[in-house]
C-alpha cells in the first residue's frame, strides 16, 4: 500500500525485528542508523527474509544537516524512534554520553519532523521509568521514578513528546527476548552480554563456562529476580497495533508492552535447556546493585486500547533464541 515508515535503529534488535513486521504488514520501511551498535549484515539478512530492499541511511541522528536531506529524500508518513543507547551501567559511567546522544538525538528528531510535516511517531521507552515497583503488576499510572541516566533519558523524551505538537505513542517495553522464527536475525550484543537472555544462550552453545545468577535470596518464589520476558516478535507486532492506533485517531499513547506474567532467572534457565537440549551450569553470585525482585507489567491498557497482546510463552521464547544463537554462534558476520 506504499506506506513508508522512517526507522531510526533499524539494525537493532528490536527494530530489525519490527522492519520485518512492517514489510509483512505492507509498509515500506527506511532505516536510519549509526552503526554504533549493529552490523551492516543485518541489513541483507533484512531483504532475504522480507524479500524487499530496504533503505539504509547511514548517520547519527544528531547530525540536524544529515536528518534534514533524509527527510527530504525520504517522505514518510510516521517514524518509530529505536535509536539510543541502552546500556544501564554505561549509562551511570557516561551520563553526558548518554544525554547527548538518546535525548539530543531526539530532540534533532522531532525537529526534523516538524520541518517536515511528519505528525506521528512511536517511541522505544522502558519500563526502567518506574524505578522499584511499588505495586505489581505496573500500571502506566505508577509514579516515575528512574533509577539511571539511562531511565532518566527514556522519562524525559517521554515528557519531550508529551509536549511536541505530534500524536505520540511510548512504549515502556519490559524484557524483550527470542528471536525471529527462521534465526536469521536475532540479539547481538558486544563483549559480555549485560542481559541475562543473552548470556544464558551464549553458556548453553559453550562460549561461556557458567551464567552467574545475581542473587537468590530475593522475596521471590525460589528467591531469584523475576522478570516480564516478552517475545521481540509480539513486541514487534506492538509497533503495528502503535501505528494503527495513531492513524485511526487524534490521540496520543503511553502504554506498557509486556505480557503481564513473571518468571525467574531459574525458571528461563530451565526453559532454556529445555529448548537447547544443552545444560546451562550457573553458580550464585551476589545481588547485581541496581536490581529490584520482581518487575511485570498490568499489560491491560495496550489490550484495551491497542488491541494488542503478547502470545508466545516462554518455552517459544527459548527455542526461537536457541535457532538463532545456534545458527549464529558468533552473532553477525562482520
Ligand atoms: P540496539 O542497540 O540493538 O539498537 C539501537 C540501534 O540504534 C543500534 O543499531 C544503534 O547503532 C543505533 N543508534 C544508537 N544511537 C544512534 C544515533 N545517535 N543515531 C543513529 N543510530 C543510533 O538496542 P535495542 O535492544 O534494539 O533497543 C532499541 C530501543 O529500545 C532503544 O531505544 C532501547 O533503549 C529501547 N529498549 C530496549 C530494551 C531491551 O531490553 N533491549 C528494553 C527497553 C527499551
Ligand atoms: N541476571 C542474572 N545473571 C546475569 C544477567 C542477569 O542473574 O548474568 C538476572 C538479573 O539479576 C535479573 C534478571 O536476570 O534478575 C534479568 O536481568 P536483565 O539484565 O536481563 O534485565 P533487567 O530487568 O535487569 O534490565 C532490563 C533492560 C534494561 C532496563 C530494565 C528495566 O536490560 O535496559 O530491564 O526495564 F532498564
């Protein structure tokens, strides 16, 4: 239907996964990316699973001369805003970094927008805006009360967008992990995985000795951190049910992806070999500073509003994650 969409951070994880979303739905997707933290391969994984050529435009999203040509070459009708930096640790190490580039970028973004007449964009927020939960499962209307640069960055471009003459729609994602189904495409990370989807793959196909397991002697069920894993491709499909809620009106969003259910760290690394076939030795380690018990989102408002709910469990979660970690055991080809 020649609808174009401009994604910035489309060579991500999680926009590589939607761009396929969106070519199966019948958008025509262009890429915005710095290659900062992707490879250029994804881009031809990208075309031999949608069957479609899809425009990359290499350049950092602060560069305002940059965006503006892209824009006039690129007319659009909406964009989703992947683009930033998403390491939490980092973040505390390089808090100007992490200003410049996730809320600075933004910023240069919307303003290329305006200029343009490009009225609707979705936003890649996170559920780190909450802080420590003070109720579960989180609702949109907890308090905001991020506990990192990095969350301080999501909760103010929230408020940028909040402010912007544009219809808006912010997506507090929870633990988005697995893989496309063909493990084409999948989770890349660099150097040592911060997550704990990641580092769990990489011990089950022998890159790693054992996961270290931060903690259990949380006020869990067996004492570990719980989570809100979510499918990347249920969690692509929720930039759809976004860009459809945006066309279909004049209001803006700000609504939780996530599947409203928790699950431990030893339950994904039971899940996982279960997947694998292969063991996931771990040891206890101490708790990781910064890390609440348990984390999971009232996922109600996207189903009543979206239409959207996340479908897969975990046991698909693994298996897509294993097809692609097991394909692609050193990750992207350079
Ligand atoms: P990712 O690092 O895989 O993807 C981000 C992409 O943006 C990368 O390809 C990177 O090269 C690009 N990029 C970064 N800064 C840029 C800039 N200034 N200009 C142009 N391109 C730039 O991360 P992801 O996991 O796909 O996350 C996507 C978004 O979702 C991020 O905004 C992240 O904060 C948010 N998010 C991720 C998670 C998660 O667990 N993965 C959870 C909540 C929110
Ligand atoms: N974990 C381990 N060992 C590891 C890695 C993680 O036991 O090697 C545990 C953690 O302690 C936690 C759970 O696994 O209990 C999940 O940890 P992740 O790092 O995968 O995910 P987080 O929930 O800590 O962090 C994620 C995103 C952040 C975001 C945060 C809140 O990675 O960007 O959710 O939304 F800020």
């Amino acid at each position: 239907m020649g609808r174009r969409v401009l994604v910035t951070g489309g060579l991500g994880y999680i926009g590589s996964h939607t761009c396929v979303a969106l070519c199966a739905a019948g958008w025509q997707p262009t890429i915005v990316d710095n290659l900062s933290n992707a490879k250029l391969s994804v881009l031809s994984r990208l075309s031999e699973l949608t069957g479609k050529a899809i425009d990359l435009y290499q350049a950092d999203l602060r560069d305002a001369e940059e965006m503006k040509k892209i824009f006039e070459k690129q007319p659009c009708d909406a964009v989703i805003h992947f683009a930033g930096l998403k390491a939490v640790g980092e973040s505390v190490a390089k808090p100007q970094l992490y200003y410049d580039n996730n809320v600075g970028g933004t910023r240069v973004l919307l303003d290329a927008m305006a200029r343009h007449g490009v009225r609707r964009i979705v936003f890649s927020s996170s559920a780190t805006v909450y802080g420590t939960p003070e109720r579960l499962p989180i609702p949109e209307d907890h308090r905001l009360r991020p506990e990192s640069p990095y969350g301080e960055n999501k909760a103010e471009i929230e408020r940028l967008l909040a402010a912007s003459a544009l219809q808006t729609a912010a997506l507090r994602y929870f633990n988005p992990i697995g893989a496309h189904a063909s493990g084409r495409i999948g989770e890349d990370p660099r150097g040592i995985p911060n997550n704990l989807l990641p580092y769990v793959a990489q011990v089950a196909v022998g890159q790693r000795p054992n996961l270290v397991v931060h903690g259990n002697d949380y006020a869990t069920p067996d004492g570990t951190g719980v989570r809100d894993y979510i499918h990347v491709m249920d969690l692509a499909q929720g930039h759809l049910a976004a860009l459809a809620f945006l066309a279909g009106g004049s209001e803006s969003i700000t609504v939780n992806l996530g599947t409203g259910r928790g699950y431990s760290v030893l339950e994904v690394v039971q899940a996982f070999e279960r997947a694998s076939g292969r063991p996931v030795p771990y040891e206890i380690g101490p708790r990781r500073p910064g890390d609440v018990a348990s984390c999971y989102a009232d996922a109600s408002l996207a189903a009543r509003k979206l239409g959207w709910r996340a479908h897969a469990g975990l046991d698909e979660m693994c298996a897509d994650a294993w097809r692609w970690q097991s394909g692609n055991p050193r990750g992207y080809p350079d």
